[in-house]
C-alpha cells in the first residue's frame, strides 16, 4: 500500500517537482505481457501530454514486439535476463561487456526522465549510470536506493496495478486522460487470423468464444494454485455450445498444448485447437477475432482486454481487483469469494493444501458470467 506522504524526493526531501516540455522519456518494464500492459495506460497518457517528446521502453525479448508496434513509442531497447545471465556463466568478461553496452546505449540517448516499474536495484542502478538525472519508481524493500523520486511500497493490494503505475506520473505533473489497455495488431496477424478460421472450417455465423484454460509462458512451479482444470473447461465449453450453439477455440501457449487437448477429448463437442500454433501477435488477432473469451489468471486476459474483447476471467489465489482486467467495471471476473481469498499478497503465494477458491468453483458459476455476454 501507498504510505501517507509517500510522494517524495529523496534527494531534497521536497514533493513531487513538475517537469515542463520533457522531451525524452524512459519506461523500464522488464516482465511479462500482463505486466508490461500494465503500463500501456502510462504510455499513452505521457504521449498525450508531451506529443512531440522521444518516448522510449526497456523490456525483455518476448514483449518487445509487442511494444515495437506501439504507436506511441520511438525506441525499444531490448534486456533478456536469461542472455544476460548465460553470459556471465560463459564468461563474466562478456557479461560486463554486454552491460556497460547498454549503459552506453542509455546514457547516449540523454534522457531526462525514466520512469522505473521493475521494483528492482539494478534498473535503478542502470538509469543512474545512464545520468538520468529524474529517476521515478517505487521504493519496495529499499530497493528505490537509486531512485530520487519515488512512492514506498510495500506490495500491490487495495487497487490496481495500473492505478500504481498511473500515480507516478503526478511527479510530472501528467494528468490521466486514458486508462485503457492498448495494443495495436499488425495487419498480417489480422489476416493471418482470417485465413486460420477458414481454413479450420469455423462457421463464422455462430459467436465465437476463445477458451484459454492454461497459464501462458510465464507461469512457473506454482501454476497448479491458478489452474481450474481440464473437465470444468470441457463441461463449460459443451454448455456454451448447448446453449448458444457457439464455436469454440482452444488457445494456449505450447507448454499448455496437452491440456487443451485433454479439454478437447473430454468435451462432448467439437472444438477447434489452436493451442501452439499462434505467434504471440496470432493469439492477440484470434482474440479480436471473438465475441467473448474465457481465461485463467494469466496474461493472456490482458491481451484480450487490450484488443478490445469483453472476457471472463477466472481468480483463485489472486486479487482480480488488483491483479485482473482493467478498467475492473468494464470486464466480468469469477471466483468463490472465500474468506482466504486472495492469499497471494507482497508478492507471496502461501502454501495451501485445498485450493478451495479453484476447487470448488463450478461450471454453473462461471458459465453464468458467458452468459450475461453471449
């Protein structure tokens, strides 16, 4: 949560210092889709406010297409963790070599004001020695020690992380026009998503509802807390088509390819898998290809909202308020609503033994919320 006066510079103990006429900006993001649509709403507000300014973005390799094809930003510079990390293990020399590299890279640009949303020391650190003189973020465990403008936290709850990212610009004095996720499809995915539903056969008289029953590329060994399994997608996905005669595709990443199909052994119905055949730009042109979707906790959901589709999502663990599609009152969530629920907070999951909040959710629940679409 945000502590009272937590609006501060750190360098002079002052509040917020308003910025006129910025003309180059930073955005550090280094996480995954859901995350880094997150702060499409920033994006777009900083573009709004300051239209001729050179914006750019620090992610990792897998959303910086998504970014590249972002209107409003001039440059992407790419950090992958995982190529920094193997080349400290193959040679420590290479390692610094690559990161005085893109010290140099930042540095060079001359930027005037970095917004950092990685919660982390060492992006502070990078744009500290990159002499961005404004460095803006949050101070989470201390770890804003490279920071002279920042908010202290100490987790994400009582509102949403978009609504977090969207404080930060009060430090330039930004005011928020829009709050909508944002992502442009190329023109190719549109067309490339066309072509897979004819040549499928989906009969394109009926709704179309994407069903993504797993968690995506960046769920890792705590993914069965956030799973509703295989027989409740195939149970809801036989009622969809009962009741409303609607086609169903089945997406996921590659990783989630034998859950869609157990999803698709077990539904009475037939179904069209889609499940590890689609770019990460394939999936977003499926989804806006849609009348609905049904998804896990996952950054997909972000995906679907930001493409423009009103979805279903389904939360067990995690805080939808908090963690799910935004604007929150434009978008249907499901769960059971347990006393225990959320328990992911601080960036914690506890351990937990039941699962109940997943568990016990039915197919008559979530099917109701298609319903109210459909």
């Amino acid at each position: 949560m945000v502590v009272q006066g937590a609006y501060q510079n750190l360098e002079t103990g002052q509040g917020k210092d308003p910025m006129m006429d910025l003309k180059k900006i930073l955005i550090i993001n280094p996480y995954g889709i859901g995350d880094v649509l997150f702060t499409t709403p920033i994006i777009r507000n900083l573009r709004m406010a300051y239209p001729k300014a050179f914006i750019a973005y620090l992610a990792n390799g897998r959303t910086a297409d998504f970014l590249g094809a972002n209107r409003d930003l001039n440059k992407v510079f790419v950090y992958d963790r995982d190529l920094f990390v193997k080349a400290y293990r193959q040679n420590p020399l290479t390692f610094w070599q690559k990161w005085l590299g893109l010290i140099h890279d930042i540095r060079r640009e001359r930027f005037e004001v970095v917004f950092d949303l990685s919660l982390n020391s060492t992006f502070g650190f990078l744009a500290w020695a990159g002499a961005i003189k404004k460095r803006i973020g949050y101070n989470y465990r201390g770890r804003g020690n490279f920071l002279n403008y920042a908010i202290a936290l100490t987790g994400f709850e009582d509102k949403h992380v978009v609504d977090y990212f969207l404080d930060l610009l009060k430090f330039v004095e930004v005011p928020v026009m829009d709050r909508h996720l944002s992502l442009s499809i190329p023109a190719a995915d549109i067309q490339w998503a066309r072509e897979w539903l004819v040549k499928n056969k989906v009969d394109d008289a009926k709704p179309l509802v994407a069903v993504f029953p797993g968690g995506g590329a960046s769920w890792g060994s705590q993914a069965r807390y956030r799973l509703w399994g295989a027989a409740n997608y195939a149970h809801l996905v036989d009622k969809i088509i009962d009741n409303f005669d609607a086609a169903i595709i089945l997406l996921g990443d590659p990783k989630d390819e034998d859950l869609c199909r157990e999803v698709a052994r077990t539904a009475r119905s037939q179904v069209h898998v889609a499940v590890g055949q689609t770019s990460l730009w394939g999936l977003a042109a499926l989804f806006k290809q849609c009348r609905t979707a049904v998804i896990n906790d996952a950054g997909s959901v972000h995906m679907a909202v930001a493409v423009g589709l009103k979805a279903v999502s389904i939360y067990g663990p995690v805080d939808p308020n908090v963690y799910g599609p935004y604007p929150p009152e434009e978008h249907l969530t499901v769960g059971k609503g347990l006393p225990c629920q959320p328990c992911y907070r601080r960036f914690r999951m506890p351990a937990c033994s039941h699962i109940s909040c997943l568990q016990d959710l039915s197919v008559d629940e979530v099917y109701r919320k298609v319903q109210g679409i459909l």
